[in-house]
C-alpha cells in the first residue's frame, strides 16, 4: 500500500533550482505539470523554521508552508481535526497548526505563535486551526497570512505532486520502476535539482528544506 510517510495526500516534492513565479510558470514546472503519469502539481514555499510561544519554555523545529494555491491545498493535505473531524480551509484568518506543535507550544486557537528564520528573525501569527499532527511540525499559511507576519514574500522553491490514479492499484515493483523514472525524467530538465517521494523516507523533506 502507497501511503506517505508524513500524512500528506501528495506523493513527491520538486526542489527547483530558483524561486517561481506563480504567474509566468517556467519551463522545468511547465515540464512536471505536463507529465501524463503526474496528475497534478502546485507550488509551495517551505521554510525550515523553529516554532515557540510565550507560554512555552519549548522551542520546536518546523517547516512553514504556503501554497501558491491555498484553495487546492486540500488536495494535497488533511487539514482534519483529530478531535471533531473537521477539514479546515486555509484562508486569510492566520494559520493552520498541526497538533503536537499546538500542545507543545501550549497554543490554542486565536493565540498566537512565534516562528523563527535561520537568520535569527522571530515572527507571530495567530492560529485559527488546529490539525491532526503527522511526521513533521507545520505552519500552514496563506500568502497573504505570511506576508502580514513576516513584511515578506514567500519564495515558491518546491512544488508538491500527486502521481496519476493509473497507479493506484500497482503493485510495488511497478510502482518503483515508475518513481524511479519519474524522478530520472524531472532529474534531467534544467531547473529541477531535486526530487523526493514521500513514501520512500521521511528524511527526505528535512534534507531538503535546510
């Protein structure tokens, strides 16, 4: 069974060589999108972060993520609540935290938490959500929610992918050979420097976010 590590309803992450514009999209995404055995991509804006707030001695490493397309994002991840099963929208209200995250940092919904950058910059947003937790710790923000805490644009480095329901029922071998070529097709395109399953190691995100 093909079930990704973090949780997550998308099967591969693309790490492109520079940011890309949501608007004019590039060659290498025009490349990934056009793919017959990709059902579809988006791009994201993935931060390696770590996580605090003020109620809290614990600091926490996470990733911030913002879709290019929040409305989509759904496709691509469970913003459920554990407790009450609710699927959250992801808008302009502040961001979306997973649960462990939430109790560690002993934040609850209309509180806010503190993210801080590699440069030593700390930010604040307010949650409005609170989601089931997976592998990793996230901070799900819209754009517009980003720039508001943070006075910046996001840079759109990666794209999340999910691979065509003709895999659905394969069986594993198949569905390695198909990963593999995959990934050497995406490989060759210039402007791809990285791509990484889901299913195939948790590591792979925290590698390729530092």
């Amino acid at each position: 069974s093909k079930t990704p590590v973090t949780g997550s309803k998308y099967d591969f992450q693309i790490v492109f060589s520079e940011p890309q514009s949501i608007n004019a999209h590039s060659a290498a995404y025009n490349k990934a999108a056009s793919d017959a055995r990709i059902e579809s991509v988006m791009l994201t804006s993935m931060k390696a972060m770590t996580a605090s707030s003020e109620r809290s001695s614990k600091s926490l490493e996470v990733y911030t993520l913002v879709p290019a397309s929040p409305q989509s994002i759904r496709s691509y991840v469970e913003l459920r609540s554990r407790t009450n099963g609710v699927e959250y929208e992801l808008d302009d209200s502040g961001a979306i935290i997973t649960e462990k995250l939430a109790k560690d940092t002993k934040t609850d919904v209309g509180e806010k938490i503190l993210f801080t950058d590699s440069d030593g910059n700390t930010y604040s947003v307010t949650v409005s959500a609170i989601v089931e937790n997976y592998t990793f710790h996230y901070i799900y923000m819209t754009e517009e929610t980003y720039k508001a805490a943070t006075g910046k644009s996001p840079e759109y480095s990666y794209a999340i992918g999910r691979l065509s329901s003709t895999f659905s029922k394969a069986d594993e071998d198949t569905l390695t050979n198909a990963k593999g070529l995959i990934s050497t097709d995406l490989m060759k395109t210039s402007g791809i420097t990285a791509v990484a399953f889901t299913s195939d190691t948790t590591e792979s995100i925290s590698r390729i976010t530092d």
